[in-house]
C-alpha cells in the first residue's frame, strides 16, 4: 500500500519489522477541553491504526499527553490549583471525547511529566556530542550543529521566519535554536537536572516518550500539519543528533487542518468549537462521519451544513443496515443470488484499492455507497435473499471495523436510555420534576426524544 510520507511524498509503505508497526501520534496540550482539530487529527490517526489492523499488522500505537508547558501552567495559575490537578481533571474529558468519537484507546498514552528521565538523558547526549549551550533561561539545541535543520519543513535556515512558537530571545546562537531545558521560575513546577532544576521544553517530550515506548527506530510518526514546523523540525534535530541519522520515525504523516466558513478557527475570531459544543447538538459518529468524507490530508471547511450532509449521508447507510436486519428477520426464502458474490468481492476490493491509496475514505465511503444502492436495488425488487442479507450484513461489519461510524451500539443505548427512562419514571412518582426535567434533558443531548403516552414513555431519536 501506499501512505503520503511528508518529506518524500506517495511511497511505498514498508514497515521495520515485517508484519508490526509501531506509531507515535503527538496528543494535546490537556489545559482545556478539545477542540474540532482535536478530533479530526485522533480520528485520522485512529483510521489508520484500524486499516492497519485489517489488513493483519499487529500496531502498536502510542499517543501523548502534554501536561507541562507554559499554557498548563497560567491556566492552572488561573483557576487557582495545580499543573498536576488541571492535568488530571483534563486528561479525562478528552478520554471521554475521543470515545465518542469512536477512537480506540491508545496501547500506551503516556504523560509528558512521567518521562523526565529520559528527556533529561536526551539532553546529556546531545550536550556531550556538542549540540547544546546554556543560557540564563535553560539549556538550548543549537540548530548550526545539524546542518539538515529546516530540509524536514522544506525550508533553507535562511529563508526561515520567526513565527509562532519559535521563542525569540537575543542571546540566542540563532533564531532557531531551541529550549531543551527551561530553568525553574518561581511558582511553577520543576525537576532536578545536571543543569538546575527547572522542566522540559516542548519538543524534546515527544522525543523522549516516542524513544522510551517505541525505541530509538520506529515506523510512523502523526501530527496535525501544524506540527511540521517547528515541532517537528525541532524533533528531527534533537532525536537523529543524539540517536544517530539513520534513527527516529521512517515515515512522517500529518493531517490537515479544520477552517471554519473559510477561516481558520481560533478563538480570537470567536468561530472556535470545543467537540463538546458539537456534541451538544450531534450524535459524535456523526461529527467522525464528517472527517471521514473529506481525505485526511485535504482542509475541511467546517459547518453545520457539513454536518447536515453528513448526518444525511449517515442515515442512508443506517437505513440500508436496519432493512437488512428486517429482511434477515422477517423476509421468507426466496429471492434471487445470481451475481451477488461477485459484487461484492468487487466492492471489498474497491474499498481495499482506495484505502490502500494513502487512506482515501471519501473513496472507502463511495465504496459503502455503492454496496447501500446495490442492496437498495435487491430488496425493492425482491431479489435479496437470507444467505444475500447476511453477507452484505458481514461486508457492512467489515467496513466497519475501519470506519467504525455504520453501527451504533443499539445494546449500550438501549440499556442506558431504558436506565434513565426508568429513573425519570421513579423521579415523577416521588414528584421530584426537578429532576425528571434535569434526565429528559440529558437524554435530548444524545439526541433522544421522550413522549409520554397513555401506556407509558416511548423514545425516539430526533
Ligand atoms: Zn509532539
């Protein structure tokens, strides 16, 4: 198969180890809930753990969180608790989040802060082998040391401008170098160092936690596109100085990013959404939908209009998915195969080509589309038959293994709803309405509608 490497385009993909791959996917800074660029780069990275998976690799995937940095640090200042506690009452909402979403449970998520050792081991390398020097404020990389600096972003040292996140500072060797170790401040938190105490600068984390989980040598290394520059650039430098060149991530994947009515979303123009506030409104494989109709690497333009499409396009493939289960049900044995197994090997296979393309799921989900329309066609003319019904059924469940967005966990739902529908009931009779209005509402949040009939509640999804 083929995967778009950033540095060296559409290539090949072959993994270090036959049959095993090994993916270091950089995860959020945990000071706030996260946003819609949040779930598209977890869902882009969690479509390719599961294609992988399908297609027989055994993924090791791992994904951090950084809970040390200046944003941590102001906002815990903020709200009057500490880096540790704001870490711990974040790390759980985006758990909460990417479940939804229906991303898999990263093998290893590691905390920035439980890898210090190894940053710290990091740092005491590329100090012996020259590539370091020590300011006032911390300990820098200085980036004349690794004459490739810049060719990962595809820029000359020259050429570079001093953007955002690149700290400027004037005794710097040059613009670019940056902080390995930032010496302590006070109020904030630190760790013992040969340098001082004080804490790790952003970009060694990933390199110490990627090389501590996945070792010096790894296949796949994900991040929204954002991240190329300096992020990664930075990571490159620090990670093949101090392992050596030929170490670190084979390949490179980045995803693209999320504009809103054309804009690029950022709270300062006040077009910024938390998945929460989607969420409010849309079932979150709905939202999972959305990305997945767009090529992970191409920009998304954001609306609710979008959503309205995808949450259509959705409900077409659940219809389709719901008939069969009525016709496997109910219908009698007759109908027509003649063909049937045929198009649909032709289909698992276009599935299979398109994906096998760099992941192209607007080509997967055309391929879906096509199965809903060919199934559509059986039943009205009365052709599909039970053997048919329930082999479409395991391609559907095939697709889904990658997609994971066809079918909804209708058990879990029911059990939760007929939970709360009974706590509502209970609520009414002791006449706690408070309450009962309080579970109504939380059901309509999941987009779930009561009505109140002579012969008790039914539900509905609106
Ligand atoms: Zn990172």
């Amino acid at each position: 198969m083929k995967i778009q490497d950033t540095k060296m385009g559409l290539v090949e993909f072959e993994p270090i180890k036959e049959g095993e791959i090994g993916m270091y996917v950089c995860g959020p800074t945990v000071y706030d809930l996260g946003h819609l660029g949040h779930g598209r780069s977890a869902v882009s990275f969690d479509l390719m753990r599961r294609y992988f998976i399908y297609k027989g690799y055994k993924v090791k995937f791992v994904s951090n969180y950084t809970d040390i940095d200046d944003k941590m640090i102001n906002r815990a200042k903020e709200k009057g608790i500490s880096v540790e506690q704001l870490a711990n009452e974040i790390i759980p909402e985006y758990i909460k989040d990417y479940t939804a979403l229906g991303i898999m449970v990263s093998d290893i998520s590691p905390k920035a802060t439980d890898s210090v050792k190894e940053m710290i081991d990091i740092i005491s390398t590329l100090e012996k082998k020259g590539h370091t020097y020590v300011l006032d404020d911390g300990v820098y990389f200085d980036v004349k040391t690794f004459k490739e600096y810049g060719e990962f972003s595809g820029q000359k040292l020259e050429d570079l401008k001093v953007g955002a996140r690149v700290d400027v500072k004037e005794d710097k060797r040059n613009p670019y170098d940056f902080v390995l170790w930032k010496f302590k401040k006070d109020g904030e938190p630190f760790w013992s160092s040969p340098w001082g105490d004080g804490r790790p600068g952003w970009h060694i984390e990933c390199s110490a936690m990627s090389f501590l989980h996945l070792g010096e040598k790894f296949d796949i290394h994900g991040g929204g596109l954002d991240l190329v520059f300096p992020h990664h650039e930075c990571e490159v430098a620090q990670s093949l100085c101090a392992f050596g060149s030929d170490a670190f991530a084979k390949y490179w994947m980045h995803n693209g990013f999320i504009n809103i009515d054309n804009e690029k979303m950022s709270k300062s123009l006040g077009n910024f959404f938390t998945l929460r506030n989607v969420f409010e409104k849309y079932d979150p494989k709905i939202v999972r939908f959305m990305f997945l109709q767009t090529h992970y690497r191409n920009p998304i333009n954001f609306s609710f209009d979008l959503l309205e499409q995808a949450k259509a396009g959705l409900e077409r493939i659940r219809d389709c998915v719901r008939n069969l289960k009525f016709e496997i049900e109910n219908s009698s044995d007759g109908g027509d195969d003649t063909g049937v197994d045929e198009k649909l090997s032709g289909l698992k296979s276009d599935f299979e080509n398109v994906m096998d393309n760099d992941f192209d799921t607007s080509g997967a989900l055309g391929a879906v589309f096509d199965l809903v329309t060919f199934v559509n066609t059986l039943i009205q003319s009365k052709k599909l038959t039970k053997k048919s019904a329930n082999d479409v059924t395991s391609l559907f469940t095939d697709f889904d293994k990658v997609l994971n967005v066809i079918f909804e966990e209708e058990k879990d739902i029911d059990d939760e709803v007929k939970a709360l529908i009974k706590q509502r009931e209970d609520s009414r009779k002791a006449k706690n309405f408070a309450m009962s209005d309080k579970i109504r509402d939380k059901l309509k949040a999941k987009g779930i509608e009561l009505e109140d009939t002579s012969s008790g509640t039914v539900w509905k999804r609106v």
